[in-house]
C-alpha cells in the first residue's frame, strides 16, 4: 500500500524557518517525481514545487523561488521541503503527493501538515 | 503561466442527477489534464488524468473529457459520496496550476 506521512509542520514567525519531511512507503521511491502541493485555509490548492527522480528537474511556484527548497534522499524514502523566509501567505496545510510515470500529476496524497505563519 | 478557470464555481444536485463541471486553460494544454475530489478535512484524491482516463478504483459513473482549452468532468448519476468539491488541474507546463475548485452540494 502506498503510503505518503507528512511532519514537520507547526507554528512559525514571520521570517522564521521550517524544513518539512514526507516519509514514503509501499512502492519504490526512486522511480517517481514528486510535488508538494499547499492549502491555504478555507482555499483552493496551489502547486509549490516538484522534483523528478533523480533531483535532476526542480521546479517552484514563483512565489516560493528564493525561499522554498525541495529535496529528496532515495536512500530514505524521504522527500523534503525547506522553507525559509516565511510569510503569513505561506500559512497552509502542505501535502506531499506521487506523481505518476504518466505525468505531473499527483496519484497518491499524503494527509497534510499545517504550517502557521503568525507573530 | 497557464490560468485554469472552472465552472460553476458550486452546484446544488440530487442524488441521481447528471451534474457537470467545466474548466478551460487560457492557453492550449493538449491533454495534460487531471480532475480531483476533495471532501472536507481530507487530501484530494485522483479521479482522471491525461483528460480522459479513469484512474484505478475510481467509479465509471466519472467521466473525462476534452482536449486543447476546453475539458469536462461528468458524473452520471450523482451518489452521496460525491458531495465534495472537485478541481482541475493542468500538467503541461509549469508551474503546474489548478482550478479555483467547484463544489458540489445537496439541492
């Protein structure tokens, strides 16, 4: 069974950092791209960043680039997300989804964490 | 960057109704096209990729349609489980975009 397990999540001040984990399991990780995807609350979803298989293609919405970086080790399964220089609009659940070999879509979801980004 | 428009932005329905929901890119996306379900508190799941293809598990009363700008999410005979919202979402060229959602609610 796949599985995606976010953490990493919490509240920050403005200006202040966070590095955000996801945890993949049930298939293997190396042969997949992957996303973060972000919900700010009560709002719709809004794609933050992707990195292929080999970290070899990394994209970035454009209000994160500068800020925000995505990363993965295969040997660990794990993919993460560094953020730093955080704004109030950076407040959102933050996903991390597969994305399948048929394109960047995103097939499997992990459950979310929520960033706060509050004095 | 490619803006991704949806429509109606929410829909009252019964179940058993035949409900329908648009989205169109502002530029051509050919087929690069996913719909998604999200019910509240939860992840989206995937319902269709590449417009048309029924992604596994997922219910044939989901239909996809729609090539270039223009795309259509069908379900046919609406259940309970399908109140939720649903968004489009275009895998052209990135950044990767979404549509503003439509919610699909109780008449």
């Amino acid at each position: 069974e796949v599985q995606l397990v976010e953490s990493g999540g919490g509240l920050v001040k403005p200006g202040g950092s966070l590095r955000l984990s996801c945890a993949a399991s049930g298939f293997t990780f190396s042969n997949f791209g992957m996303n973060w995807v972000r919900q700010a609350p009560g709002k719709g979803l809004e794609w933050v960043s992707c990195i292929d298989r080999t970290s070899g293609y990394i994209y970035y919405t454009d209000s994160v680039k500068g800020r925000f970086t995505i990363s993965r080790d295969n040997a660990k399964n794990s993919l993460y997300l560094q953020m730093n220089s955080l704004r109030a609009e950076d407040t959102a659940v933050y996903y991390c989804a597969r994305a399948p070999s048929s394109g960047w879509y995103n097939d499997y979801w992990g459950q979310g964490t929520l960033v706060t980004v509050s004095s | 960057d490619i803006q991704m428009t949806q429509s109606p932005s929410s829909v009252s329905a019964s179940v058993g109704d035949r409900v329908t929901i648009t989205c169109r890119a502002s530029r051509s996306i050919s087929s690069w096209l996913a719909w998604y379900q999200q019910k509240p508190g939860k992840a989206p799941t995937l319902l269709i990729y590449s417009a048309s293809t029924l992604q596994s598990g997922v219910p044939s009363r989901f239909s996809g349609s729609g090539s270039g700008t223009d795309f259509t999410l069908t379900i046919s005979s609406l259940q309970p489980e399908d109140f939720a919202t649903y968004y489009c979402q275009q895998a052209n060229s990135f950044p990767l975009t979404f549509g503003g959602g439509t919610k699909v609610e109780t008449k």
